[in-house]
C-alpha cells in the first residue's frame, strides 16, 4: 500500500457521514429503463438492430452450408468424416478468424466442464486429420493468435473452441470454402449429465454435436467465443446440410432432413409402408422388431450409404442401430398440411413410444397453431441414451419428454436465439409453453395463477444469478431454474398485468419476425413493449437484471365517511401495479361506479391503481375506495397471486382470510427441478 493511498484513506475517515433524509432520496430508487451493453449500442448505431425489437434494415448473419460424408465402425465405435464448409458473409467488413467449434474435445478429460456434467469415457476427442481453406494446407500453429499469420493457421485444436487464422480475410459480400477430415470414438458409458454419452454399448449409436461446426459470427459479438461446458447447449449458424451417413447393412438410420435414396437402402416393403404414412393418424410400422439385418431391415449388402439433406437449419443429428424399430404417423399443421413423425427405438422399449406418437402430433399441431406453423419437412423421434435433447427435426427423447423437446422446434431451431447465453429465451419460453400445451391436452383452462407470487419466496439467494447472467457461467444450483423455471414465473406476472392472451399474441409477433435469424433479449423487451403498446422497461428490468421481488402487503385498511382507505406497501425492489380484490356487503346504499374498478360479480370489484405510483420513489400508497358508503368486507391484494411476494398471508385484509393461491400439481411438475426430464433422466 503507498503512503498516498494511506493518506487519502485517512482523508476520507476524518470526513463526517452524512446521512441522507427522507426529502432528499426516495425510500427506494427504481430503474425504469433497460439497460444497453456495448454491444448492443453498436448495433443500434449500425442500424442491423434498433428499438422497435426487429431486424434492423441493415440486419445480416452469416450462413455456412456443410457436405458432409460420415462413416461408423461399430467394431472400434469410431466416426470418420470428410466435410466441406461454404462459409458465406454477408456483414459489412472482412473476417480474418474462423472459430470452429469442436464438441467431441470435452471427452479429452483434460477441457474445462461444468459440473455436475461428467463425460461417459475419456477418448481421443475431436481428431483433426486435414485442414484447408480454399484449398490452401491449414497448418498448426504454436498457440499465438495475436501474431498476424503467413499461411492459414489454426490454434486450439484440443479445446472445443479452436481458432483458424486467415492471412487473406473472407471480404464483405464473399465467401470461403472449409476443408476438414476428422474422427472420434463415439463415447459410451455411465456419463452424468445431457450429451455425455453417445452409445449404447456397439449396437446403439445416438451423436450429437459430432461434427466440427463454424461457431456464429454476429453483427453483437463478432465470433462466438464460448466454450462448450456441458449443461449449455448452443449457438449455430443457419445453413443448408448435405449429409451422407455409412453404417453397416442392416442397421435403420434416422437424423435431420429428408431421406434422399430411400430405394437404396430400404426394402421395398419398407418403402411402401412408409408411402402410407400421411395417408391418416395411425401409425405405421415401416420396420419391425422381427425384421433384422442386411435384406430384411434394409436393403441387402454389406455397408449401405443413407444420403439426407435439409436446408436452412442450425444443425443436425442422427442416430442408427443394429435393431431399430421404425413407426411412423403423422401431425396436420394448420396452414401447411400433414408432415411425417418417425419413431425410432429398440424393442425391448416399446413401452416407452407406446404414446409418442399422439403426444408429438398434439405438440406440433398445438404449438402450430399457437405461434406459427412448424417449418420442417418432418420430425424424428430417437431412442438412446441421451432421452431429452433436441435439434432440427429431431428430438432424442421418448414419451417422458416429447412434448417439451418438440416445443424446441419452434425456439432455438426456428428463431435462433443464442441458448449458451441466454437460455431462458428457449427453455424458460418452452417450459411457459408446455403448460398452455398440458391444458390443451386436458381441455383444461391453463393455470398461471401463483407461479409469479411464487419468486417470492427464493428471490434473494446469493447463489442465484441473474436471467441475463451468462447461462454458461450460472452455476449448478442455479442453471436449471434461471435457464428453466424463472421464465413461466416472470411470464405469468406480465399475465397478470395485461393479460396471459395478449403476452401469448406479441409473442407469437416476435417469434413471426425473427424466423431464422437471431435475437437478443434487447429485441425481445423491446418488440413486446411495442406490441402491448406500454413501456415495460421497469418490468424487464427487474426480472432479467435483478434477483428482486415486490413483497406486496396491506399495511391498513380504514374508513373514513363513504371512502375506505387501504394503505399498501411493497417492501421489494421490483415494483407491481396495485390490484385489489373487494368484496362488498351484498345489501346497503346503491354502488356507486369507480373509474378504475371492474365488477366481477354483484358484490366482488377488482380496482387497479397503474404502476406509476410508485415512480415517485415511495414504498406505501393509500389505495382511495368508495363504492357509496357499501360496507367493505374483504381487501384482498394481488389477488390471482401473480407478482413475487415471500408472505402472502398479509396480503389480505383482515387478517386470517384463506390467501392460499397455488398452480396445479401438473403445474408445478412442469416447473420442479426434474422438468423436462423423462423416466430415463434427461437435460434439467
């Protein structure tokens, strides 16, 4: 410590503390704005972004389009693959880096992993055999990406996140062609935590994240430098894949795309039984559990070739076993008419796809018509060790999570959010959907009630980060209810503001405009405050930046002649519109009308009081009724239970009245530690 650190030190001890008074600062100082990172101003001023929550008329992302040609040995469970990248750029300025992600390098044992994520075996991970760029050798470089290189040069190869650096940069407006040949054993054993296993034993193969992938490059960050830690998912580009998968004779594949030589490698009973599948909602066995091997389950040989294609996703997965069953049937999207669902499992599994089938038509029907038709040429159910992931086209899953996986489809595989970040803008919205979707099922009216009263009692843990805190980074006794379980409580609050039919409306607007492109949460509060034609900053602020709640209260309740005074507090820093349920006597003097209360019933009134009352900066609003002199039997505050509070019990008047507000079992189970979880375990 210097000796001028000491003596300002001492300075500032001798100077008295003033305290400051009530006429000088507020009981509690509120933001009412959203906050903008740097990045985000940059986009704005570049116009590819701007506060109307749209792409902005400058907007553009890149796009990489893959051929990839894949071979499996089950032998040595290793997968071989040769594949070229056609990177297009559209931004404004050249790009003289390419990140390349490589998944497979957090089973090295020796790359960083959050726990509890622990990877099923310790293997070679991701190994790189060749690299070019346009034809030019990639050579390996020494680990400096800061020197300005000679010769295309890649770093970091043994991490998930490696580093190509061009001496010619790709220019604006052009493109570049990547070369990679590569191999890595599929991992298999008893991995804890999603995508840390990929087979069962050598007779199930189920790879994900399997192939080296150009990571995003965006007009907010430049290139996605985050590492694959396990619990985050992903962030890719949109792109067209051309994949051709080589497996031996005998073995069913399934994955992304449609199938483009089905008379190469089916049976012709096979590809009969599979012409019938939009024919109606049964379901239709196109291989079955006695049809085994080359010329019984496929076409006859040695090693068949399967070819898919599938154009504008951000990835694609595949899975293929010795044994496979294969069921198909069909969902109707509104507006677009039938698509195939494919189901894939082992025998010995049935149980468990006995009701996938209905279940996935229902999601993709019901979540068709909720935001916006799904997209995709046909959807793929996969059995497998990893029983709750999903990508475009594809769900691993079984009927445990079936409805929660294809509610994916819609986000992060259509509107393609960075989930690494911001996971709560694909799980929080899925989990607050799969809800609507449960009701339906049931023919039941949804519940939101009490889910966003329910913050209240874990709002203030130390250990809890922010929704807006780096999803990667959040900690495990966190991740999952910021990523998963926040969002249906935070959507339920602005339910109970303006109501959960206008919430669902502007969201299905959002989700309609970011169709295959990338949001930020920026676009997202600032679209659905314009579509529900309020400013809402104040709101989002405090659920997407802070731990806080509101911790409403009725402090008094007096009357005073024909009014009735109810004195209310919010001792939180979130703060809450007032709404106060009033129940009057069923007899005296004629109801005299308030302006801002609605009669629900001849004796019940719901009167609001806006926001903006608390603005000033206080912490108690006297709440004026006067309803004619009609005697007041019951105040009751927030009374569907929607904002944060740790004591409901003095939110009524008087004191002792049932307050018990509380969403359904199935509600809550959608929102336990174990959502979207199946009887196999799966991703929290």
């Amino acid at each position: 410590m210097t000796r001028s650190f000491v003596l300002a030190l001492a300075v500032s001890a001798a100077q008295p503390l003033v305290a400051q008074t009530p006429a000088e600062a507020p009981d509690r100082a509120l933001r009412r704005d959203i906050p903008l990172t740097n990045n985000i101003k940059r986009a704005f001023a570049a116009g590819t972004r701007d506060s109307t929550g749209r792409p902005g008329a400058k907007y553009w992302q890149l796009r990489t389009d893959y051929t990839i040609n894949a071979s499996l040995d089950p032998a040595t469970s290793r997968l071989s693959g040769r594949e070229t990248v056609v990177i297009h750029n559209p931004s404004p300025g050249p790009i003289g880096q390419i990140a390349l992600r490589l998944d497979p390098n957090i089973f090295l044992g020796n790359t960083p992993q959050a726990a509890p994520w622990i990877p099923a075996e310790v293997t070679d991970g991701m190994v790189i055999t060749r690299l070019a760029i346009d034809g030019k050798t990639i050579v390996r470089g020494t680990g400096n990406t800061n020197a300005a290189p000679t010769e295309p040069t890649a770093n970091n190869l043994n991490t998930t996140l490696a580093r190509i650096s061009l001496p010619t940069p790709i220019p604006a407006g052009g493109q570049a062609s990547l070369e990679v040949d590569w191999n890595f054993r599929l991992p298999g054993g008893p991995g804890q935590g999603h995508r840390m296993t990929m087979r069962w034993a050598d007779t199930l193969y189920q790879p994900t994240q399997w192939y080296p992938r150009v990571a995003v490059y965006d007009d907010l960050r430049g290139w996605d430098s985050e590492l694959y830690l396990g619990p985050s998912e992903f962030y890719n580009n949109f792109g067209r894949f051309d994949v051709k998968i080589e497996v031996p004779a005998g073995w069913v594949v399934s994955g992304t795309g449609v199938l483009q030589n089905p008379a190469e490698v089916l049976t012709p009973a096979a590809q009969a039984r599979l012409g019938r599948v939009l024919e109606s909602d049964s379901t239709i066995t196109i291989v079955g559990p006695d049809e085994v091997g080359p010329g019984r389950s496929t076409a006859p040989g040695d090693h068949l070739t399967w070819h898919f294609v599938a154009d504008t996703v951000n990835d694609f997965a595949w899975a293929t076993a010795r044994q496979f069953v294969w069921q198909a049937t069909r969902a109707t999207i509104p507006g677009r008419g039938p698509v195939p669902i494919h189901m894939v499992y082992l025998p010995g599994r049935a149980r468990l796809f006995a009701e996938v089938g209905p279940i996935t038509r229902h999601a993709l029907e019901f979540y068709s018509g909720l935001w916006f038709p799904y997209q995709f040429p046909q959807l793929t159910v996969q059995d497998g060790p990893s029983a709750g992931m999903e990508y475009p086209m594809v769900i691993n899953s079984n009927r445990g999570a079936a409805d929660h996986e294809t509610g994916h489809q819609w986000w992060p595989m259509t509107v393609g959010n960075n989930e690494t970040w911001y996971g709560w803008m694909d799980e929080g919205f899925n989990q607050y959907m799969n809800i609507l979707s449960d009701a339906d099922g049931a023919k039941k009216v949804p519940e939101f009630n009490g889910l966003g009263q329910s913050y209240g009692r874990i709002s203030g843990s130390e250990a809890e980060p922010p929704m807006m805190w780096n999803a990667n980074y959040a900690g495990p006794q966190f991740y999952g209810f910021t990523t998963y379980q926040k969002t249906p409580l935070m959507l339920s609050m602005l339910g109970g503001i303006v109501g959960d039919t206008a919430v669902q409306r502007a969201h299905r607007e959002w989700g309609q405009a970011w169709m295959f492109k990338h949001p930020s949460p920026w676009d997202y509060m600032f679209f659905m405050n314009r579509a529900l034609n309020r400013d809402l900053s104040w709101f989002w602020y405090a659920w997407l930046f802070t731990t806080e709640s509101v911790n409403g209260s009725i402090q008094s309740v007096t009357a005073d002649k024909n009014r009735t005074m109810v004195t209310v507090r919010q001792d939180g820093q979130m703060p809450a519109p007032i709404m106060l349920r009033v129940r009057l006597a069923p007899s005296g003097p004629r109801l005299k009308e308030m302006p801002n209360a609605l009669m629900t019933d001849s004796v019940t009134a719901l009167v609001t009081f806006p926001v903006d009352v608390w603005f000033g900066g206080a912490r108690t609003f006297v709440a004026g009724l006067d309803f004619g002199g009609r005697t007041i039997e019951q105040v009751r505050l927030d009374p569907d239970c929607r904002f944060p509070d740790n004591d409901p019990a003095d939110n009524v008047w008087p004191r002792g009245a049932e307050v018990q507000c509380t969403p359904s079992r199935s509600v809550r189970d959608r929102l336990s530690p174990q959502a979207g979880r199946s009887q196999e375990g799966a991703k929290q």
